[in-house]
C-alpha cells in the first residue's frame, strides 16, 4: 500500500485523511497543516523522509511556471529540500495542466458561456494556465497578483503585463517570506472583504481558494468560482453569498478535494517518478487515464 502525505502551511483545522484506490493500488493520503509554521514544517518534512512514498508541499508554491519561465520561491525550496529520500511534490506544473482542463470542461463538457465574461483571476501567478485558457475562451481578464500579494490595488488586464511584472517582481519576492504573501495558519480562516468592486465586475471568479476567500464580499451573486482544495465550509462559504457555479479542478476523496500538490504526490507514488521527471504532456496522459475530471456543484 502507498502512503502519501501533504505538508501544509494551512490551518490543522483543514486536515483530512483517506483511502483509495487508483489504477489498482491502494493508497493512504493524508493532509497535515502547521498552521503556518515553517520550522514545524521543515522537520515533519525531515520525519517523513524515506518514511512515506511522496510529500505534498502545500500552503505555498515551490515554482512558479509562466510559459518557459520557472521562477523558485526561496523559503519553499528550503522547505522542500528537507527531505533527501522522499521525493516532494509542489503540484506547480501539475497546477497548470488540471486547471486548463477544468476551464476546458467547463466550457465543451458543461456547456457553461465563457465568451465575452468577466473572469477576475486573484493570482495568475499561481494559476496561469487557467488564466491563459479563460482569455482562450474569450475572457476579459483582470488579474490580482499586486493586490492580493503585495496590496497595491492594481489590476492588469493582460497576461503579458503579468510576465512583465513577474521578470521586474519575482527577484524579490522570491526572497520575500510566504506568510507575506499567501494566507497561512489562522490567516486562512479570516475574510475581511475587500476589492470589492473587482469582485462585483466579475463573472467568473478562480484562483486559490484561501485567495479567493481572504478578501471575497457578502454577495458573490451568480458568480462562477473556479478554485480546488474545498472543505465543506468553503462550499458552504461560497453558496451562502449568492454563487451560482462552483467548479472545483481536483476530485473529491471521501468527502473533500485534495490541493494539487497532495495530487501531484499521489502521481509520483504512483508512477515511482520524481516530480521533475514529469512533462506536461506525461500530466495529461495519466490525468487521462485516470478519469479525473473537475467537481461542478451548480447552487441555482
């Protein structure tokens, strides 16, 4: 039997645990949150190595992929590098394939109208490859990586002004520190609204669901929220202000959506391949087999 465990810099409160079968194999998986403590992270990371068959690095992004671009966030690489036996999955690249297939979905399977919407990504960065498929689909793009990482209240509305920010940003805050840039620990279980008027202008919501969620207002009317790793508060979060669709890219396993990168760990288990071993096209064939598809929960 596989064992795979997702290190989280979220809130314990969201652990969870499972047993499924995939392809024939049986296989433990299990979320653990530090409540944003990264020295706690770094040596559960250390206590699992050579223990279990893959890490899920979550809470964070080890590697940021825009295009051919790979940017490092130095404090997850830190992170990740505590184990030396065990390979660590961040689910970066894994994040891209399955999220455009989601807006894919969405769009020929579920029939849902993309064209000419208002799709407000709050971190491109981290979900470029739902992004570049929602202006694919003929999205109006708004992008919130400056205000919802840095809190300047800017709002690009084109994918090159992102790549552009990335090569002038990404040297420093590569160095900056995660809790300064991502909701960790108890951050993730605050909502103080904000952004408002993005929010209101939008039509297709997506992103990271502690994104999502950190500044979203009471009325989220008639929107689509496309995000993954929901509990059934975020579910029941979102259809209590008003959400019309929620898509969610990753499958549910007794009861909750894993984060891609607990994903991305249990492919490597699978498989016996380390996670840079993987190509995106290598992603889409076992994703494939595997019959994954995105959780659709329509509210009205």
């Amino acid at each position: 039997m596989k064992h795979v465990v997702g290190v989280s810099l979220g809130s314990t409160k969201r652990d969870h645990k499972a047993q499924i079968t995939l392809l024939g194999e049986e296989i433990i998986v299990e979320r653990r949150g530090t409540n944003g403590d990264i020295e706690k992270a770094v040596e559960l990371i250390r206590s699992l190595d050579g223990k279990v068959d893959a890490i899920g690095l979550g809470g964070t992004d080890r590697w940021f992929f825009l295009g051919n671009k790979r940017y490092t966030l130095r404090e997850a690489d830190r992170m990740a590098k505590a184990a030396q036996k065990t390979p660590v999955a961040d689910g970066s690249m894994l994040k891209g394939v399955i999220e455009r297939r989601a807006v894919q979905y969405i769009r020929d399977e579920e029939k849902i109208p993309l064209d000419g919407k208002n799709a407000f990504i709050v971190c491109a960065l981290d979900r470029y490859g739902m992004a570049s498929t929602l202006v694919e689909s003929g999205c109006n793009l708004r992008i919130g990586d400056l205000a919802f990482a840095l809190g300047i209240s800017v709002f690009p509305s084109s994918l090159s002004t992102l790549r552009v920010l990335a090569a002038l940003l990404m040297p420093i805050i590569s160095h900056m520190p995660i809790s300064m840039l991502y909701p960790t620990g108890k951050s993730q279980e605050q909502i103080v609204p904000k952004f408002t008027s993005v929010y209101e202008w939008a039509d297709i919501i997506g992103g990271d669901c502690h994104f999502i969620k950190k500044h979203m207002p009471d009325d989220l009317s008639g929107k689509v929220i496309i995000t993954n790793t929901v509990t059934t508060e975020d579910v029941e979060a979102f259809r209590s202000r008003g959400v019309k669709t929620l898509v969610v890219s990753t499958p549910e396993f007794n009861g909750r959506s894993f984060a891609t990168n607990v994903i991305d760990a249990v492919l490597v288990a699978l498989t016996g391949r380390r996670p840079e071993d993987f190509t995106p096209s290598d992603y889409l064939d076992i994703l494939t087999r595997l019959e994954f598809r995105p959780r659709v929960e329509v509210f009205q």
